[in-house]
C-alpha cells in the first residue's frame, strides 16, 4: 500500500518546466513534484504521494503523523534507499 507521507521542502528548482523539490523525511530527502502545489515553498511540510506533494499540512501535524507511521512500521517500505 502506497501512503502519503509528510516530509519538509528544503529545495526547489525548476526542471524543464516542472517544479522539482527536495523533501526531507526524517533524515532521507527525496526529489518530489511540486506541481500540485502551486503555493508550496521552501520550509512548507507537505504530504507526499508516489512522488508527488499532495497537500499542505502545518509543521505539528506532519511530525504528529510522521511518528504514528514510524511507530506502524510503515515508512520502511515507503521511504526505502533510492
């Protein structure tokens, strides 16, 4: 099962045409389409599905949800080595 994880935007750049960002997930960082957000910037918490930011979330609810995935043992299928 694919979830939507949080994770933090540390980047962004635009790559032909696309908007492009790096997310970090705990200590993993993921390049991630930004293009569903338009109002996405650097230091936004956004939930991330299949490799793309899916919606905005504040920073205590990212971390909140982030942990109970942790805690599941979820995010190791997820967030695997690239």
């Amino acid at each position: 099962m694919c979830l939507a994880i949080p994770g933090k935007i540390v980047a962004e750049e635009l790559r032909n045409d696309l908007r492009i960002g790096r997310v970090q997930f705990g200590g993993i960082v993921r390049e991630v389409s930004l293009d569903f957000l338009p109002e996405a910037e650097v230091d936004d918490y956004v939930m991330v599905h299949v490799g793309f930011a899916v919606s905005k979330v504040d920073a205590e609810e990212a971390e909140r949800t982030y942990e109970l995935l942790e805690e599941m043992g979820t995010l190791e299928g997820e967030l695997s080595p690239a």
